[in-house]
C-alpha cells in the first residue's frame, strides 16, 4: 500500500511542484500518472521512492511512514 498525505514539494527558487497532494494505492491497485510535461508526474514518483525529497507532508509505503 501506498499512502501520500499533503505532500508538497517546491524548487529552491520557489516554485511549487507538488502541492497538498493525497492518495492512496491500495495493495493490487494499477495507476498510472499522465499529464503535460512539468507537470510534477516524475518528481512526485521520485518523492514515493526516496530519490528526492520534499518540504512537508507524510508517504506512507506498506503502513512504514517517510517523513520529509
């Protein structure tokens, strides 16, 4: 399971990537993110598996919490 809460992310000079983001995966779901280029898909991915960080909010992988 994958769980996002609030989760927002912005670049050094300002601009807001991700912001209040929530959602849940549960164990067996399929997503898949789409949008235009800048859109925040990689780095919100990037965030979910530990190779960037972000300014606040909670990911949760399988009930283990990642804090910012």
């Amino acid at each position: 399971m994958i769980e996002i809460k609030n989760l927002k992310k912005s670049w050094s000079d300002g601009i807001t990537v991700l912001d209040n983001i929530n959602l849940t995966i549960e164990d067996g779901d399929i997503y898949a993110l789409v949008g235009r280029s800048g859109a925040g898909k990689s780095t919100l991915l990037r965030c979910i598996n530990g190779l960037a960080g972000y300014d606040s909010g909670h990911i949760f992988l399988a009930n283990n919490m990642r804090n910012a």
